[in-house]
C-alpha cells in the first residue's frame, strides 16, 4: 500500500495529496460517495483475469502437495476427495480462457 500511495504522489502530486487527504483509507464514508465520470469498461473486467486464474490455481494445488507430502493420495484419489477444488480449478480456467477470449474481440472490435 506504501508503494502504491508512492506511485500514486508521484504521477499525481498535489491532486493525490488532495484526494488521499478526504479518502479514508479503510473505512469509506458514503456520504461522500459521487458517481463516477467515466463509463464502465468491460475491457479492463476481463483484464483483471490472471488473479482469478492464480487463486484458482495455487488453491487446490497447494492443496494437492499437503496431502501428498502428509498422505501420498493419488491425483485420482485426491480429485475424487477435494472435488470442490477441482472445480475451482476447472471454473477458473474456463472463465480466465472466456476472459481471453471475450477482451480480445472487443480490442479488435475497437480497432476496426
């Protein structure tokens, strides 16, 4: 967050000393809630896909090599008994691929 806020005060200077100084950092105040000025981007949704892709990852592969270290589970008995985490795996990568897949057409669309 230090980092960012760094980032942040250099690009932005005074403009993000006057916005951090009326944002609180943790718990917002909706009573300062405002409409945003831009429209929604469909583009940068499908753009976020690599974190979903590695929770959906990691999770049932760290999972995976628990229960091989402790159990030595085949990967056919540990599907069968973690299958929620195969799932989770199986969705991931089928909505990272549709993210793909979906962002790449509306570049092209734009380019065109």
């Amino acid at each position: 967050m230090l980092a960012e806020e760094q980032f942040l005060r250099q690009t932005f200077s005074e403009a993000f000393d006057d916005w951090s100084n009326r944002t609180p950092a943790f718990v917002p105040r909706w009573s300062q809630w405002t409409s945003p000025s831009g429209r929604f981007l469909w583009k940068r949704v499908l753009g976020e896909h690599n974190g979903l892709l590695g929770i959906a990852v990691v999770m049932p592969l760290l999972e995976f090599l628990e229960d091989q270290q402790y159990g030595g589970e085949s990967l056919t008995r540990w599907s069968h008994d973690h299958f929620d985490l195969v799932i989770l795996l199986a969705a991931g990568v089928l909505i990272s691929s549709l993210s793909v897949v979906l962002r790449r057409r509306l570049t092209d669309r734009a380019a065109a």
